[in-house]
C-alpha cells in the first residue's frame, strides 16, 4: 500500500524556564493509505506537538515529515488541501450560528460549490445524528453534539488524511462509542481515509486501530499491530487486584524484585483501590499482599486477567496510567 503519513527522525524543542524542552526526540512513523494508525501515550508524551507538524501548525526543529508525499514545510498550501483536523474539546465553530449555518460557513472557507455543500451538509448531518438539531444554535448544544458539529466540520472538504487529537475526550461512553463506530467507517469506505488518532485512552485504540505506536516524553516505545504487542505480553503474569481503600500507597511496587509494572485504579464511589500488576511469577505476589496488609488494606478480590494495550505500555515504561473509576469516559 502506498504510504500516506512519514517522518523521518522528527524532533520539535520548546523553550523551557530552566532548560529546552523535548517534546519529540527523534520520532520515525509511517502510516498507509487507509490505515487506521493509533498514537497511544499520557498526557505531556508528544502526541499534540507531532499532530500539529503534521498539520503544518508548528515546525519541526530537525527531521523531515510527509503527508500525501508532500513536505510539510516546504509545501503547506497543498498539505491542508487534503487534510483535516479535529481535536476533543475544540469549540467547532460559532456560538450565534446553528449547526446548518456553521457547516455552510466552512464549506465556504474550505471553496466547495453551493450545490455540493447543500448535498454534503445534509449528509453528514443525517450520518451524524445532527438532523433533529440542524437549526440549533451550536451554544446551546451538549459536548457530545459540540463534537459530532466538530467531526462534521472536519469531514466536510473529503480530506484524504484526517489528523484525530483525543476526539472521544470528556465524551460519554455512548457518544463516544458511536463516534468511534462512525471514524472507522468512514476510514474504510473504499479504503479512501487514512487516519492518524492520538488517544491515552488505550481501549479505544485497540477497538479501532490496525496499528499502533506508544510514545512516551516524545519517543516511540514500540509500534506494531495490537495483537502482536500484547502476544509479546505471554511470558509475564497479570494480575488484578482489588484493595480496601483509595488511600493504598503503591510506590513500595516501582521498586520491587519481579514486578513488571503496575497501573491503579482509584474508585471514589467504594473507596478501593483496583491494582493491575505484570509479575514474572506469580509467588512474587504473595510479598505485595503481605506489604499491603501491613498498611491494614485488604485484597478484596484478585484474578488473572488477559494482556491488554495499557499492560505494553507498563511494560515498557514500568508504570501505567493512574485514573479516578469514571476518568475514561470515552473508553
């Protein structure tokens, strides 16, 4: 297939208080035509600064990025002409304006022709489930509306590569599920779409793409198909564990003898603690129980569970994410 996203040792420094910042260090990628590639990683790890090079809103300190065979420096104009972008939270467009008004004003900007812009407003307004608030105000929809308004705007000009920064963030499980039904067909119609898709949120990334890449303080950890990232998982064992309290501190685990890694999961509602943790054996687990009885926590319930997308990247990086039970709205 022909390659439709590459960088070549891509690297992007920004000025620090005390000393530069590397937000990318040396980031080689390349995305096929109609690939759905997942750019996993937590908040702060590169995934914003490599999409907006991408896009040709920042420039690369050092290192060579291509989108549709075009240089994204020396050859901007014709990269936004067959691109779009849509990030989570983005305002999509204006408060006074209703939904129909806002689509015809960028189909304007983006110089589609009256009679194509009726036809594809009307398209995706239906594909989006947009129809019954055609003639709303944008102001007064919900966040889940604000972001279908959002991905109606992007897809409007039928970008050949559309860049996706978080668009499933602060949505409900619902919405965000439906958006992300929708990308994936829309990206595998005719396999027209190539779709580059940041995300901390690794269950999504799994559900949708065809590869991903996990990218952690702006360098690329590992990159391959999800199933064949967690099949290199199988010598290791995970467990999950469920603790009497929020309050269990957990650091006593980046240090200790046989254990991978480990993510937690605080839920306010029960007051536990859910601790995911990658041993090499599973008698190593016996010594964690007994450090977490010694703080007067209990083990509430513990199984071994499946490797998931999360376990590589504990696995790589020795920590997971930690959340409140609820955080991942959108996963």
């Amino acid at each position: 297939m022909p390659i439709s996203v590459e960088t070549r040792d891509l690297a992007r420094t920004f000025k620090g208080q005390d000393k530069p910042v590397m937000a990318l260090d040396g980031v080689s990628i390349s995305i096929e035509e109609g690939e759905i590639f997942g750019l996993l990683g937590p908040n702060g790890a590169g995934k914003t600064t490599l999409i907006k090079i991408l896009a040709t809103l920042l420039l690369p300190t050092t290192g060579k990025a291509f989108v549709g065979g075009l240089d994204v420096v020396r050859e901007p104009q014709n990269v936004r002409k067959i691109i779009a972008l849509v990030s989570g939270g983005e305002t999509p467009g204006y408060g006074i304006l209703t939904v129909r008004e806002n689509l015809w004003f960028f189909s304007q900007l983006y110089g589609l022709s009256s009679s194509g812009s009726k036809a594809k407003i009307g398209q995706l307004v239906t594909d989006l489930g947009l129809k019954e608030y055609a003639n709303t105000r944008m102001a007064k929809l919900s966040t889940g509306y604000k972001q279908r308004l959002n991905f109606a705007r992007g897809l409007l000009s039928d970008p050949k590569i559309l860049f996706l920064d978080e668009p499933t963030l602060g949505l409900d499980v619902l919405t965000a599920r439906k958006l992300r039904t929708y990308i994936a067909e829309w990206a595998k119609r005719g396999l027209k779409g190539t779709i580059l898709l940041t995300t901390h949120y690794m269950a999504e990334a799994d559900e949708m793409c065809d590869r991903v890449a996990i990218i952690d303080r702006g360098k690329i950890l590992a990159c391959d198909r999800p199933y064949a990232l967690k099949e290199k998982l199988k010598e290791n064992r995970i467990m999950r564990l469920e603790v009497s309290s929020m309050q269990a501190d957990l650091s006593f685990l980046e240090k200790a003898t046989g254990v991978v890694g480990f993510s937690q999961t605080r839920n306010i509602q029960t007051d536990t603690t859910t601790l995911r943790i990658m041993v090499r054996d599973e008698a190593i687990l016996e010594s964690v129980t007994k450090r977490l009885e010694g703080q007067k926590l209990k083990v509430l319930a513990s199984d071994e569970v499946e490797p998931t997308l999360e376990d590589v990247y504990i696995c790589l990086v020795g920590k997971g994410l930690e959340e409140e039970a609820g955080a991942e709205a959108g996963a």
